[in-house]
C-alpha cells in the first residue's frame, strides 16, 4: 500500500515540478524515487555501515538512506577513508533531528560517545536528545573531540556565530559542518523556499567567517549539486595564542 501512496506521491510531483520554482518539489521526487532498499548492501559495503542499521533507519520512518548517501555521500565516504584519525572520538550532534546521522558516524568511526541537541525533539529518535534554545551550547570548555552541524547552521539566522564560538570552545580539535552554500541563482531560490528566514552564505563567506573565528579549514568538498549546491567542510580549532 505505501508503494502505491509514494507512486501517487510522485505523479503529483510531476506537474508541480513542472510549473513552479519550488526545489523542494524536485527534492521530494528525488527522494521518493529512491525510497527502496534494493542498494542497502552495496551502501552498507562502500561505507562500512551494517545493512541492518540502514534497514532499522528506514524501517522506522527516520531516514531514506538510498537518498541520504546519494546526496550527501562525499562526506560519508571522506568519514570512511579518514577513520583511523577519527575511530573512537566523541562528538556533538547541534539539531541532530532523529539521530540519524550519528547512528552513520557512529558505525564508521566505531565509537558511542556523543550527545545530541536540538530545539525540537521528535517523538521518536535514536538516541536521547537535548533541548537547547537554538542559540547557544551550553557544554564545558572542551567537552568533544568533535562538533557537528549538518544542514543546521543557515536555520541559525544571527545566532550562527554564537554558536561557531560555542563550537570552537567546547570542541577539543574538530568541528564538521555541512552546509547549503549560496553560489548559483537557483541556490537562492533553494534558499528563499528552504527557509525565509534563513541566511545562506557564499562558499568565500564562510571561509571567512571560519578563519575570523579561529578555525581552520583541513578538508573541504562539494557534496551533490543536484538542485542546488552543497558543501562538507572539515574544521580544526585553531590554538589560542
């Protein structure tokens, strides 16, 4: 029955794809177009991930992992060739959702020590999650080896450099960040649908802002264009002086 909801879901797509602007419209197509498990073990071997945790993800309505390594596989993929850096480290989920991505970063890096917040917990997630305000991490001075923001930092609006400066203080060494750059006319369009309230920065901005707040850029890399641009940054912090 829920394939014939999903089909249905996609024809209406069709049209609304057709005559509006809106990318949420292709991305819900996109991701309903993959909402299978027919590549979960070829997935599971690439990212070094137990097909049964993507089957678990997908199974309870948190995640469409076919679509999630498809959009944001570069990340996962620089996860993996980097894990002997990073196997056992803790880490910071800021507006981690269900938990979905730290059950990936979990399995890669063979490691349990994390936290999670967000400013709205689901009725069902992963793991225990912490409601913070949005604007600030209320953690100790080097609390993680890790801080991670994936798509969050833009819903941040002003409170985006409190909690760069946050991150910086309460991370031992790294920060990754994933992000929805600003460098084409239809990533302002992605932008203005995405969140009105949102503020999108260009790749050179948040290189910028980056530096200006004591980070350094160890890696960085785009991550799939389709729709619109997306970009994985790797940050290390830099020492005070």
């Amino acid at each position: 029955m829920s394939n014939i909801v999903d089909l249905c879901k996609r024809v209406a797509l069709i049209p609304l794809t057709a005559v509006t602007e809106n990318p949420n419209y292709k991305y819900q197509k996109i991701a309903l177009a993959l909402k299978n498990t027919d590549d979960f073990p070829a997935i599971a071997a690439e990212f070094q991930i137990p097909e049964t945790l993507l089957r678990e993800q997908f199974d309870a309505g948190f995640d469409i992992p076919s679509y999630r390594f498809k959009r944001d596989g570069a990340f996962f993929k620089w996860l993996v060739d980097n894990k002997a850096t990073f196997k056992g480290m803790s880490w910071l989920d800021v507006g981690a959702d269900f938990g979905c991505v730290s059950a990936y970063i979990s399995a890669i890096i063979e490691s349990t020590d994390m936290k999670l917040c967000d400013i709205a917990i689901r009725p069902k997630h992963n793991f225990e999650i912490r409601q913070f305000d949005g604007k600030s991490l209320d953690y100790e001075d080097k609390s993680f080896d890790i801080v991670l923001f994936s798509f969050v930092l833009h819903h941040a609006s002003s409170s985006t450099i409190q909690l760069l400066k946050d991150a910086r203080r309460i991370s031992r060494k790294h920060m990754f960040v994933l992000e929805d750059p600003k460098e084409t006319a239809q990533d302002d369009i992605w932008g203005y649908y995405h969140d009105k309230s949102g503020v999108f920065r260009s790749l050179k901005e948040w290189r910028s802002l980056f530096d200006l707040l004591g980070f350094d850029i160890a890696a960085e890399q785009a991550l799939s264009p389709e729709v619109h641009s997306r970009h994985f940054f790797h940050l290390v912090r830099r020492d005070d002086s």
